[in-house]
C-alpha cells in the first residue's frame, strides 16, 4: 500500500518495481507493477505462493515520475526521484 503523504491520498498509479537480490540463483526482477486509485498492487501481494521465499529483496518505488504526473511543480533534477527499500 503506497501512500502520498504529501497530498494525504493513496499514491494512485505509482509505478513501481521488486526485485530479489539474494540467494544469488534467485536474483532478478520479481514483477512490474503500477498501484491502483487506492495505492494498491491488484491482484494482492506481489509475494504469495512459490514466490514467497526466504532472501533479499528490493521494492523501487519511481516518485519522481509519480509527481511529475500529478503536475507537481519541481526545478531541475526532484528531491526524491527513484527510491529504493530493500529488506529481507
């Protein structure tokens, strides 16, 4: 669930990307994916089933084009951009 705290809404049609670093015969990319109006994955969790596994992952969340298409105002290169969340 992607919120934008900024504007106090859900961050509707964020895209976003989970990628698994580890174990290293597992890493690559787990999905693309772009939040619906309520700043939701559809189909549910991107983890579920065999898919669900032990390991490092990465969430990248590209806020700089998510404000850029709300019309948010920024000069030269945005504050927050490409952010990346790794857990696991």
């Amino acid at each position: 669930h992607v919120l934008d705290t900024a504007s106090g809404c859900p961050a509707a049609k964020m895209r976003i990307q989970l990628s698994r670093l580890s174990p290293p015969e597992a890493a690559g990319i787990v999905g693309n994916f772009v939040t619906n109006d309520d700043g939701r994955l559809e189909g549910g969790p991107a983890l579920k089933g065999k898919d669900f596994s032990v390991g490092t992952y990465e969430w990248t969340f590209y806020v700089g084009d998510y404000f850029a298409s709300m019309g948010t105002f920024t000069s030269g290169q945005p504050f927050l951009d490409v952010i990346p969340l790794r857990f696991g």
